[in-house]
C-alpha cells in the first residue's frame, strides 16, 4: 500500500511540474552556449556557456569539453592549448590580432590640449556615431608579432582611419593566416566620414610580411565581401554582395581559383548565412533560410573539371541549423535551436541523415516545462503568393477555449523569421502567457526566393501590409482565437509596422507595442549612422522632390501623417543608445500619442542600443511588455 502511495504521489509530483511553464525569470537562468571549436585531439567539443545573474545584473562564463559522442562534460579553466589558434601562423611563428589605434583627432583636448577638461567632439564628416558608440577617433587594426613572451607587434594598417574588425560586431573572423604563414587577409571598408556612412564596400586586404606591401583582393566588387577562408587546397574563399548600398543583397560564395572567380551559388535562388568546406575541399557547407528555418546544405567546387555545381539541401526539419564548428568523421558539428529550445551543440552523420544532441546544458529546464507547440500555416495573400506564418500556440493548448493573439512583426526589414530562440521577443514566453502567437513570413524575408527577400525594398507600407494583415485575418478564422483580443506588436522594423499599422487596421486591434521602431521616414534618413540603409530602402533622401519613390517613403509609407487615425493603446519602448533608430523616434511616437489623448506608455532605457543587454532590465522589459497586455488585451 505504501509503494502504491509513494508511486502515486511520484505520478503527481512529476505531472505537476511539466505544467511549469516558461517564466522570464526562467528565461534569464538559461545558459547560452556557444562552441568554441573540436579540440586538437578531435575527440571532444569545447564550448562556453554564458549565464546572466538577475541579481547581480551581469553574465559570467563556465568553459568545458564534451566527447563529440556524447557524454558528461568536464569544466576546464583554460582553453588556449585544447583548440587550435586560427590566430597563430600555419607554421607557428606569428600570431595575429587586433587592438584599437588612436588615430583621428576628434575630442576637443585633442587640438586644445591645454583645454583638457573639455567635453568636445568635433567632426567633419559622418560616421561621428556609429550603432551605440560614438567616434573618438579610435579604430580597430590587425597587428602580428612573433609568437614569443615580450614581442613587440607590428600595426598592419600603419596610421589608416579604417577599422578590421568591421564596427560594430567583427571579431577575429576578420583576418586569417595565409597557408604559407607569408600573408594576413583582413576586411576593411577603406572609406571615412561621410563616405563610409553612405557605403557597403568592404574589401579583403592582403598584406605580405616580407614586403609590406597590401593589395585589394575583391577591387572589382562594390558591395560586401567578408568571411575570407582558404580551402584545404589552398584556394581563398569569402561571400560577396555585388550591389553597393544594399546590406541585405544576395550572399554567394565566391572561390580564387587560380586567379578565377566562382560564384558557387549564383544560380541558386537563396542568400548563404555562413559556410564550411569539406576536409577533402570537394565541397562547401553552408547554412541558409529556407521556408522559415535554417537549413545545412552543401554545393560541389568542380574546380577545373566541367562537373555542373549543384546546390543539395542536406537537412530538413522545424529547427534552425546556426553556427557550423567542425567536422568529426562522417558528421559535421553544429549548433542548433527551435522556438522551444535555446541553442545546444549537435552532431549531424552526413551518411546516414541523423542527429545526435552532444550538450543539454538547459534540457532539465525544458523537460519541466509544458511546451507551446508550433504550426506551419499557409496563407495566400492578396497579390495571390503562398505565405508560411507560424502559429505558436500555448502549452497544454485546448482548441474549444478562446485566447487572446498576437501579431508578431518581424525587424529587419530583411531579416530570416525562422525557428530562432531569442531571449527578449520569445515566441515560447508568449505563448506560456497565454497568448496565441502570429508569425508571417512576410514579403522581405529570406528562405523564399530572392525577389521575394527583395519586394519590401523602397515599399514599406506596401504590399508587406496587405500580407500582415492577411496572416492575422486567415488565422483569426479559427474558433479558438478571440477576435475581440487582437494585439500587434514588433521592434525595429517590426515596430515600425506597428506605428503603421495603428493607422490603418480598421479597429482590427485592441493594442500595440513598438520596440525602437522608425516612426518618422524622414527624421530617421536625416539621423540614422548608416545612411546607405536608409538610402537604398527608402529610395533616396526626403530633399530629391522629383524622386517618386523617395517621395512616396516620406509622405504615403510614413507613419507620421497616419497618427490622425490612431485609436488604440500603444506601448512605445525605446533604447537611449541606439544610433540606428536614434531616441527621437520614440519620442515623436510617444508625444503623438499623448497630445491625441490615446491610452499610451513610454518604456525608455537610457543605457541600452538596439537591444536590451542587461538581464535586470531585460526583466523589466519582459515584465511591462506582460503588464501592458494583461491592462489593454
């Protein structure tokens, strides 16, 4: 009878806690793992997990090794002797790195240095200010040195006011070792103030040790190229983006063969994410959208031979297949996530098309929880296309009940809706309040063809509406979605989309929430820093009167003449530090909607950019965002 009893309540205790559901406050214990890279002796993984404190408001990081077979990991406090230095020359003499150069006089102590207690900045171009830092005159530049206690580095870019790493978010991906140790290939775009603003061109430099000289390796091409690696035959590899200005233009993989310049994957209609070449160099692997995921494929290098290059997708399923580590005899070593799982380190047999999970540092935390399930819908929008939107529903979801839903509006513009895990716009957190979630893959959206990633360009408020609107109308068809309790919110874009949306949904919804979203075409071409986004997505600048698709951007697509409509609550969040839709969009949004006498909130978080950073304020963002709902939804 006691076993009985004791089963009994196990049953319950177990059943119990699968009904936890996810929580911010779960949310920001998660570990975030990131590889490192397979050790030396290719038997294990070597990977960091990153773990933010809400109490101490700050993120601290464990290192260990797994078996790529699996297993219990081992903590290890130093990393540098288990994975090879990309940094260190082939031949082990050299190692390569980079250190910020003063370089441009820009502060006022600068020209005035018995003034220096003065709070100056002066500028004779653009680029004074750039994502959350402003420029101090201060650049990022490669520098070797032999590979010895005490050597002395040599700046490879000499006094040039050019950064490699790219700002903001280059790292040592930026330069390589060529396979003779001779040369350094670094990216940079070689442009300054105001032409570096309005330009895409960054270029792979190489620079030879024994002559000192540099040449531009991609001159030809105006757009990016960047992710320069050799293959294993030697051949210098990168992606390349043809048309200058356009950040979101087709990535291709682009192979020196002999002098000769392969596109691997311009007859493919797709944009490559990143990539990996086989040990043999008879192949590249790389990762791209594909139909809201995030797929591995693999294209052939027919080098001299008159083999056709063919492109293979190589995996299939609702998950996103992200950072591509290394190999381990048939299988590639990869991470990857879905809506439900934070990203974890994989195997995948390329012979036999199976997985195998190598870390589960939040699987205890998952296999508490009830999860929200996910569901691809097909919507066909009003200019006749086929439209996937995913469907996030709440866990222990029951279809004869009503729930309140969200449309979500993805940011970009140009940016993958695919089974991503994100830590602030959590499609698992959403649905664990309660609230049905609507996803479209809307028109601007890789993973669908090129024209269709291309069609929001200069067309904002265009077709890209009609197929928002379609999704929410097409699922809101179903029984168990309240259509009394229709929310939309977004960030970037995305809130953008939702400033738009405010004036014109026809009482479609009950609230809106907008997260650093451009509400002011024109304010925000004239105080953005990266003015060839603003340049090429709205056709030109406000000034060009006889530029009609300019014109167009500034006047019908500009949320700004649409806010005599607006009658909804609208919750308006906005980062301090972000450059790239700076403080005043948010503001204008806001003081609109106080002067209308509209139910609203301003949420500002003065030391943040375009993202929320810090995980008390994280938790503060997550708990508004609940809190505007539960009061408007």
């Amino acid at each position: 009878m006691k076993k009985i009893l004791l089963t009994t309540l196990t049953m319950m205790s177990l059943s119990a806690m699968a009904q936890n559901v996810m929580s911010p406050e779960i949310l920001w214990k998660l570990g975030r793992v990131s590889s490192l890279g397979i050790s030396k002796d290719t038997k294990n993984v070597v990977y960091k997990v990153t773990t933010p404190s809400i109490e101490e408001n700050k993120s601290s990081s464990k290192f260990y090794i797994i078996p790529i077979n699996g297993g219990t990991p081992t903590e290890v406090k130093e990393t540098k002797t288990l994975v090879k230095d990309k940094n260190i020359s082939p031949d082990g003499k050299y190692l390569v790195y980079n250190e910020e150069v003063k370089i441009s006089n820009i502060l006022g102590k600068d020209f005035y240095p018995d003034l220096e207690k003065s709070e100056v900045q002066i500028y004779d171009g653009l680029d004074y200010r750039h994502w959350d830092t402003w420029n101090e005159g201060k650049f990022n530049h490669v520098l070797y040195k032999e590979n010895t206690d005490g050597a002395v580095g040599t700046d490879i870019m000499g006094k040039e006011n050019f950064d490699s790493p790219q700002k903001p978010f280059g790292g040592d991906e930026d330069y390589i070792w060529s396979p003779d140790s001779k040369k350094i290939l670094y990216v940079s775009k070689k442009k300054a103030g105001t032409q570096y603003a309005i330009s895409t061109n960054t270029n792979i430099y190489e620079y030879s040790l024994e002559t000192g000289l540099t040449t531009n390796k991609t001159e030809d091409n105006l757009g990016y190229d960047v992710a320069p690696q050799f293959s294993p035959s030697g051949n210098l590899t990168w992606l390349q983006m043809k048309r200058e200005g356009y950040e979101a233009d087709k990535n291709d993989i682009i192979v020196d063969f002999k002098g000769i310049k392969m596109n691997l994957t311009a007859n493919w209609d797709g944009t490559v994410d990143s990539f990996l070449w086989s040990k043999d160099g008879s192949k590249v692997y790389f990762t791209a959208a594909i139909d809201g995921t995030k797929q591995l494929f693999e294209v052939n290098f027919p080098g001299m031979t008159r083999i056709a290059i063919n492109v293979q997708q190589i995996t299939k399923g609702d998950f996103d297949v992200n950072d591509l580590i290394g190999f381990s005899g048939n299988s590639i070593i990869v991470t990857r996530a879905d809506m439900n799982h934070a990203s974890e380190i994989f195997s995948f047999d390329l012979k036999k098309n199976t997985w195998k999970q190598i870390t589960n540092v939040n699987s205890a935390i998952y296999d508490s929880l009830a999860l929200s399930k996910t569901e691809r819908r097909y919507v066909t929008t009003t200019d006749g296309k086929k439209m996937l939107v995913w469907v996030i529903l709440p866990p222990n979801f029951d279809a004869t009940k009503k729930y309140p839903t969200l449309l979500y509006c993805q940011g970009g513009p140009q940016s993958a809706l695919t089974q991503f895990y994100s830590f602030r716009w959590n499609f698992q957190l959403m649905a664990a309040n309660g609230y049905i979630v609507v996803a479209p893959n809307r028109r601007g959206m890789p993973g669908h063809g090129v024209e269709w990633n291309e069609q929001i360009s200069k067309d904002w408020g265009g077709q890209v509406m009609d197929d928002y609107l379609s999704a929410i109308d097409d699922v809101s068809k179903e029984s168990y979605v309240d259509k009394t309790r229709l929310g939309c919110v977004g960030a970037s874009y995305g809130g953008y989309s939702a400033f738009y949306l405010a004036g014109i949904h026809n009482n479609r919804f009950k609230t809106f929430i907008a997260h650093d979203g451009v509400f002011n075409t024109q304010s925000m071409f004239g105080t953005t820093e990266e003015v060839f986004f603003s340049n090429w997505d709205f056709g030109g600048p406000y000034w060009e009167k006889d530029n009609a698709t300019a014109q167009k951007t500034y006047t019908t697509f500009n949320p700004i003449n649409l806010v005599e409509k607006w009658n909804t609550p609208i919750l308006i969040i906005q980062g301090g530090k972000d450059f790239r839709v700076p403080i005043g969009q948010g503001q204008e949004a806001f003081q609109a909607a106080q002067l209308r006498g509209i139910k609203s909130r301003f949420l500002y978080f003065p030391e943040e950019n375009h993202w929320v950073l810090k995980p008390q304020n994280a938790q503060v963002w997550q708990k508004e965002f609940f809190k505007w709902l539960k009061e408007t939804l």
